[in-house]
C-alpha cells in the first residue's frame, strides 16, 4: 500500500476505534511497525492525530487540519515565511529577461513567483502549483514535464527517462531542497530525488535557495555534492561555520535579513499576497 493511501486508511481506523496501538495497527494495515510508527510521527507532526506511549489516538474533529495538498503546501510556506520571501526576491533578480531558468516544487522557490511577474523568462518547472501562479501573474513561457501529479511533493514526474526535460537547457536552476550538510544536498523523498536529479542535469548553474533551519536537517538521501553548487541564499539566521565550510567548496553564499509581512497575507493561494512590497535591508554577500 503507498504511503498517502496507508495513511489514510490508518485516520480511518482512528476514527473508528478512536485509539489504537502500534501492534493493532501493523495487522489492520498489514505494514510493519516501523512503517507504522513512521506514519504515526508524520502525521503528528500535521496535526491530524495524538501520538500516544505504543500508539496513537484520534484527534476531535474541531481540532484536526486534514492534509490536503494545497493545506500542507500552505502549513510548510508558512513556516520561516519571512525567510523565505526575502531569499525569493533575491533569487528572483538574478533572472535577466530572455533567459531560460529552471524551479523546482520547493516553498521558497514558490515565493519566487511573485517577483517573476514583470520578467519575460522560459520557465520549466516539476511544479504545477508554480505553473500555475506564473501563468496566472506573468506572460513568462511556461515548461512542464508530462506525466502523473504528486500532490504532497508538489511535483509532476514523469515515469519515463526521455521526457521532455532533456530537450531544455538552462542557464540558472533555482532549488529549494529539505537540508545541507557536508555530504551535499539532501532529500528525505526518493520521488523528489528522482525529479530534481534530471531538473539539475539540465542547468548550468544550480542555486540553492535555503533558509537557515535547513543546515539543521538531516535526511538520508543524498541529491548531489556540494561541489555541484555555485550558490546560496540564505538568511542572517546561518552559522559562521556553515558559511565557511561552503565557501571551503568555493560556494558563493548570500545572506539576508528576514522579511517581515502582515500574517494575512502570507498564505501562497490568495492573489491579495501579491500586491505588497515592503521595503527590505540590503543583503550581506559573502563571496568565495
């Protein structure tokens, strides 16, 4: 059973025996007890049950938020919103009209659509959600990949090796990813990994956009090395040491103050979001 249907049929079961231990749910599932446990602490941590010692129970329904895509997408480009939105304006302008880009599905590469709107760019993306705000904003031309939607990843992937990504070449990749570290690049999603590997292949230059939390996590998926990198963007939040060690790999880093904005407005889905531009402080460029 795939991962979003497994959890689907174990709130299910939550909801009619209202709880239910770790053992209970391995052979109504039919999974073993790490995969359960693995499911438990996902979905704990959305909020759509109570871990309990050996199990789980179920949430009331005034307090769940059901994990939509759309809801997890918002819950996620909500946290370190302020981060994110300055390290997007900055990666935005590092795009000059008539040049071919690549963006993957992450959040903060999703702020970028804002400030893509007045730019005339080839845009291909793994991300329908980016697709569809950029066709929505700007007249920038807009790439896709065929093949099936993952909703929770926001990422469109296709199950064939010659889709249309190897007829596109870019200039700049623009990628969000879940963590840094002295091994690379790191995804805890081997369907992301997948996507963004054929994503990078095509780009010239790859730019990370990363928020300081992300050089605290920790995956066990390794996407590419360090020495693939040119740069980073970044929040004011990173340790001295992490700035040295990817300047070590000749890594370009920037880093910028968070930018504050009104809680109403920050949510990714409503055009409202859009129409503000607060003035910001100049970043910090740390060159190699």
């Amino acid at each position: 059973m795939v991962n979003h249907k497994r959890r689907k049929r174990l709130l299910k079961l939550l909801a009619e025996h209202q709880t239910a231990t770790v053992q209970q749910l391995v052979e109504w599932l039919n999974a073993s007890p790490a995969t359960v446990r693995r499911d438990i602490s996902w979905l704990a941590s959305r909020n759509l049950l109570t871990r309990t010692r050996g199990g789980a129970e179920n949430l009331p329904p005034k307090r769940r938020h059901f994990a939509l895509s759309s809801e997890t997408f918002e819950n996620n480009i909500q946290c370190h919103a302020a981060r994110k939105r300055a390290i997007a304006r900055y990666a935005a302008g590092l795009c000059a009209d008539g040049e071919t880009i690549i963006i993957n599905g992450g959040t903060t590469t999703f702020m970028m659509a804002e400030f893509l709107a007045d730019k005339h760019l080839k845009i291909l993306t793994n991300s329908f959600l980016m697709a569809e705000r950029l066709l929505v904003l700007s007249e920038n031309e807009i790439i896709v990949p065929g093949g099936k939607v993952y909703r929770e990843q926001n990422v469109i992937l296709s199950p064939f090796d010659n889709d249309i990504t190897q007829h596109h070449y870019a200039s700049k990749m623009f990628m969000s990813v879940y963590g840094l570290s002295l091994l690379g690049l790191m995804e805890a999603d081997p369907l992301l990994i997948q996507a963004e590997k054929r994503l990078i292949s095509q780009a010239e230059e790859l730019i990370v956009l990363a928020d300081s939390s992300k050089f605290s996590k920790k995956a066990g998926l390794i996407l590419c090395g360090l020495d693939r990198v040119s740069q980073v963007i970044t929040d004011t939040g990173v340790s001295d040491g992490a700035v040295q060690t990817l300047e070590h790999y000749g890594i370009k880093v920037v880093t910028l103050p968070p930018e504050e904005f009104a809680p109403e407005v920050q949510a990714p889905f409503h055009t409202a979001a859009y129409d503000l531009q607060p003035a910001i402080m100049p970043p910090t460029e740390i060159a190699h």
